[in-house]
C-alpha cells in the first residue's frame, strides 16, 4: 500500500495474487479486505505448471515472488523471496524512469 502512495495510482497498477493452502482461504480474504486496499487480487489453489509458467519458465514456483511487468504486459524483472518497500521502490522508479 505505501507503493500506491509512493507512486500514485496512475503510475504503477499493483495485482496481488495469494497461492496460499485452500484451507487458508478464510484468512487470505480477511488480510485482503484489511490491506487489499482495492487492488485486484486473485486466489489460486494450488497453482499449476502452466500458471507458473504463464508468470516465468524459469520461476521455481516458490513464495513469495514478485513479478514487474510493463504497460504491454512483457516481464520486466522477477525474484523469488521476501523483501522491502526500499527494493521494491528502487525497481520500480528504475524502470518508470527507463519508460519515460
């Protein structure tokens, strides 16, 4: 959420997608509706093959990941891992500024 308002909304689209345990769905939705903050979200059990290639081939299938598309849709950069609001700012302005 602070990356909508680091940005603006005009900026950068933010999708959030949960392949939690379909047993967690309950909790999925609830942390969704507190910080979904109106962003597209899905939820997706237990994600197939063809999902995860559909992100990456080369994308192991483990999460957390984060994927940086552009506004055609082709894959900018992608990591698997946790991480923080200053990398995910730091890429994030570096592509912007690379599209202006």
């Amino acid at each position: 959420m602070k990356l909508r308002s680091a940005f603006g909304s005009n900026d950068i689209s933010l999708v959030l997608i949960s392949t939690d345990d379909p047993r967690e769905s309950g909790r999925v939705r609830r942390f969704l509706k507190e910080f979904g903050g109106g962003h597209p979200s899905l939820i997706i059990d237990n994600p197939s093959a063809h999902f995860i290639d559909t992100l990456d081939t080369a994308w192991s299938g483990a999460i957390p990941a984060s994927f940086f598309f552009d506004s055609r849709g082709r894959l900018l950069e992608w990591w698997e891992g946790e991480t923080n609001f200053v990398r995910y700012k730091a890429v994030i302005d570096q592509h912007l500024h690379r599209a202006r």
